[in-house]
C-alpha cells in the first residue's frame, strides 16, 4: 500500500534555529497537508497545498512558518526560527482529491523538539 | 466554525469488553466523519469513516454510525482485545463549510486494554 514517508523521525534543534522537515507524499496525489500534535493535546490544522500554492492555513500558521514543494516531489515545512511551543509532533498527509470518496494519508511523523 | 468533541479519557478496559467513545460534531456544511487511530510511537491510521447521514463505518470489528440528528459518530467494538490499546481520534472534513477541505479533530481518547 502507498505510503507517505516523513523525514527526519525526530529532530532536537535549538531554540532561534530553522528547520525543515521533509515529507514525499503519494505519488498520485494533489493536495497536501501539515498538522501538528503538541504532547497531549489534539491534533491541529497547520496549512494545506495545492497546485503549488497554499490553498488554506490556520491561525498557527504564521509568518515563521512556510510550505514548499522545491522539487516536484518532496513538500518540506520550514519553521524560521523555532520557540519552544513548537515542539510537538508534526504530521504531513496527503489526498488525491478532496472530494468525500478520497480520504488523507498520512505520514509517521516528525517528532520536533526545540530546546 | 467546526468542532468536534470526544469524551475524556483515558478509558481502560479488560479484555473481551465493550467499548464505546462518543464523539459529537458541529459543522456548517455536510461533513465526512472519520475515526483515527494512533498506536504507541506510530502516525495516524484511518480506521473507518461515514460520508453521509445513516452510512455505518467498519473496520477491524469496529463501528461507527452517522447520526445526523444528534450530530454524533460514536465508536464501538464490541470485544476489544490487549492489541487495540491506542489513542482514538474522532475526525471531520467539511468542503462545504467554512472549514475547507482540513481535517479537524477531536481531543483523542486513549484506550487501555489489561489482558
């Protein structure tokens, strides 16, 4: 079964540093997602990518955080310049359309966490 | 905007028990309901979902009906076994809705089961 890979699994960076993390999603799909899941809490909406372009994106989702897809192939989340409330674990999920009959897939996750 | 509430856990369960998690939704639109799951150290995985009023989701010997008139989709299996010890995630989408094609979730509620 297709799967969506994440990379890395788990980061440590300090905090004011950028990280990237990296997702390769199903090779058919179109729409692409980030979430994120801070310990204990509920999993949050992020952002959402289509057609090389944000098509929608949370209030979390500020000026420190940006969406890519450099390559075609990977969808990388950046993070400018991290604080220590963005530890959590950040999931990518993709779709191949968004209509009611294709559901999300998604990734492993990356376990970040600023210090 | 859309919600969706879970009740409290953590619930543990000896083997052989039901289980039941509720989970109740507001959306604006027509939603998709969906419950994930999300096993120790792993991503999420989509255990069943309902895109319309009535449907029944099941899988793996659990099941989840669309009640549109009381907004709810509660989980159930009706003999858990030590292996479904997880957390459970209640899940919508709704395109129609303000809320675009995201996925917004419930609490979580994380399930124990003792042989």
């Amino acid at each position: 079964e297709p799967e969506v890979t994440q990379t890395p699994s788990h980061q440590v960076t300090q905090m004011g540093q950028e990280v990237i993390l990296r997702c390769v999603p199903i090779s058919n799909h179109l729409y692409f997602y980030w979430y994120r899941q801070i310990l204990g809490q509920k999993v949050e909406f992020l952002v959402s990518f289509y057609n090389n372009e944000i098509s929608e994106k949370s209030e979390i989702f500020d000026d420190q955080f940006s969406v890519e897809r450099p390559d075609g192939s990977n969808f990388t989340l950046k993070i400018r310049s991290t604080k220590l409330e963005d530890s959590a674990m950040y999931f990518c999920a993709t779709r191949r359309f968004t209509t009611k009959n294709y559901g999300y897939t998604f990734g492993s996750g990356t376990r970040l966490t600023v210090v | 905007g859309d919600s969706v509430t879970q009740m409290e856990g953590p619930v543990t369960l000896s083997e052989e028990a039901f289980l039941t998690i509720n989970c109740t939704y507001t959306a604006t639109g027509y939603p998709s309901l969906f419950w994930y799951v999300q096993y120790p150290g792993e991503g999420l995985q989509l255990l069943l979902k309902a895109t319309k009023a009535d449907d029944k989701g099941s899988n793996k010997g659990f099941e989840a009906t669309y009640r549109k008139e009381t907004t709810s989709f509660h989980l159930e299996k009706g003999s858990v076994q030590v292996s479904d010890s997880a957390v459970y995630f209640c899940a919508l989408s709704d395109p129609g809705g303000t809320s675009g094609s995201r996925l917004t979730f419930g609490e979580g509620t994380q399930l124990t089961v003792n042989p």
